[in-house]
C-alpha cells in the first residue's frame, strides 16, 4: 500500500504541533528485550531516533541486553549460579556483561544511527563518572536467608549529567549502556530500566519511553490502559491487576516522575516505529503514566 503524495504531507502537517510540543526537549528511550534481536528492526529504531534529533528533539538511548549477554556466557562455557531464581553476577560474568553492554551491542546501536544519518557517540555510566552504583542488596526467598548476593549487579547512587550535558543540544545522540562504576573501581551491571529512568530524572527529561515486550499495562480483561496517574498505579499494584515483571517497570516509571520528568510511556518495541507513533502522532502507543 502507497501513500500518495497528499497523504504523506498531511501526515508531516498533522505531526507540526506535537514536533513543536517537544522541541528542545529531552526524550530519553529504554530500548531492549527481543526488539533489539533482528537487524531491520534495529535499523528502523535507529532511523526513527535521527529523525526525532532531526526535528530539534535531543534523544538520549538506553539499552539493555540479557538475550545477548546470555548467549554469550554460552558460548564461552561460563555457568551461571543462580540465588533465590536471580542470576549472581560474579567476577567472570561482569567482565562479559561489560564486553557485551559497553563493546557489542553499544557500538552496533551507534553505527545504525550513524549510517542513518546521525551522529551518535557510545557511553556507559562509567563515562565521566555518569552513574556511580552501590550493590544491590536483594531480600532473600526463605526467613533464614536475609539477603541474596547477587555479586556485581548495582543501582545508582549518584548521577553527574556533565558529559550528556556536554552532548546535548549539539547534534550528537548519546547512546548509554547500563554499566556503572562502583565506589572503590569496581564495576556492577545496572538493570536497563532503572538506569534510564535515573539518567532521565537527572536530565528532567519531558518523556521517558520504555521500550518492552508488551503493549503496556494491561488491566484485569487484558485490555490497555492508555492514560494513568501515579496513584492509579499504586492501586492497580495493590488490587493485583499490575503484577509479576510489570511492577518494577512502573516502580521506574514512578520513581522517574517524582524526579522531574514529565511523563513515561511503556510501549511494545515490537511496533515498527512506536517511538515516532507516541510522540507524532494524536494515536499514541502504550500507557502514558504521569504525576
């Protein structure tokens, strides 16, 4: 199916007030889970953020990377333990994580936003002393274990935007994997979506888009809530409708809007162009969740 002429400039017309609603503003897009698996896709992600800091928006990317990170840790023959059904990030599984993060899948995101026209630069939140971490200290499954050690997996301390605010505004598209320093050196693996709902409360950025497998937060008959308040949420978490992996994806999202930012959307990755459906379009994709 074409689009005729006509068609496609009253579609460029349609997008001028939410283009201006946006315009120097910070967008910072979780991006991972099975979107970043297949290269078109990746190449359509890539396409959509130069053209979002084409129209004087500063989009800053986070990525995650568990599938491959896994393979990887395969490949090499490294086991991992487990505690408490949680992986235990130990001295051998860090330095792949960093590999992976900071080496394979950070530069493959820049060089597609790079071929498409753009340019990005790769960080990780050791850049700069961006995020420092403290360990995460995990409540443990049974009465008698009082905290599962997890090893060298984080969550961020402190956030020093020095470097990003150095980046943006300037045409360059900051790409951040969620790797963090530690208070003496040592390195810890940051979850991708605490990471960038951290970077974007530092940055008091206007959206946060988590970028997941799914199409948002659904209530008790599977349907999508398009709109929701902080309190909402609270309430949908306390009656059971939001549960399992979803809750700490909106514990982000709360965590994010008590910073400053001013709303964040959890939307399905999977949808080509979803970052320019929410943002551009009246249509939207996925739960907008604000103050």
């Amino acid at each position: 199916m074409t689009t005729s002429p006509q068609e496609q400039a009253r579609i460029l017309s349609e997008a001028l007030p939410h283009m201006q609603r946006y315009d120097e503003k910070i967008v910072v897009i979780k991006y991972g889970g099975h979107a970043m698996g297949e290269e078109e896709a990746a190449r359509l992600f890539a396409r959509d953020i130069v053209l979002l800091e084409q129209t004087a928006i500063n989009p800053v990317v986070v990525h995650g990377g568990g599938p491959q990170i896994a393979a990887m840790l395969n490949r090499l023959g490294i086991r991992s333990q487990f505690s408490g059904g949680l992986r235990v990030t130990d001295a051998a599984t860090i330095e792949i994580v960093e590999m992976v993060l900071s080496g394979s899948i950070n530069k493959q995101i820049v060089s597609f936003i790079n071929q498409a026209g753009g340019k990005a630069v790769g960080l990780s939140g050791k850049d700069g002393n961006m995020v420092i971490a403290r360990k995460v200290t995990q409540p443990g499954p049974v009465p008698v274990a009082d905290v599962v050690d997890l090893g060298f997996v984080g969550e961020p301390d402190r956030i020093d935007t020095t470097v990003l605010d150095q980046i943006l505004g300037r045409e360059l598209i900051p790409v951040l994997a969620p790797v963090a320093a530690g208070p003496a050196g040592e390195t810890f693996n940051v979850n991708a979506d605490t990471f960038a709902g951290c970077i974007a409360g530092a940055l008091k950025a206007k959206r946060l888009l988590l970028l997941t497998d799914v199409p948002g937060v659904l209530d008790k008959s599977k349907t999508l809530i398009q709109d929701m308040s902080v309190d909402d949420v609270r309430r949908l978490i306390a009656d059971g409708t939001i549960s399992g992996g979803m809750i700490p994806k909106v514990e982000t999202c709360i965590t994010a809007l008590e910073r400053g930012v001013e709303g964040v959307v959890i939307l399905d990755g999977k949808v080509p162009h979803a970052v320019l459906l929410e943002l551009f379009t009246n249509h939207g994709a996925g739960t907008l969740i604000h103050r």
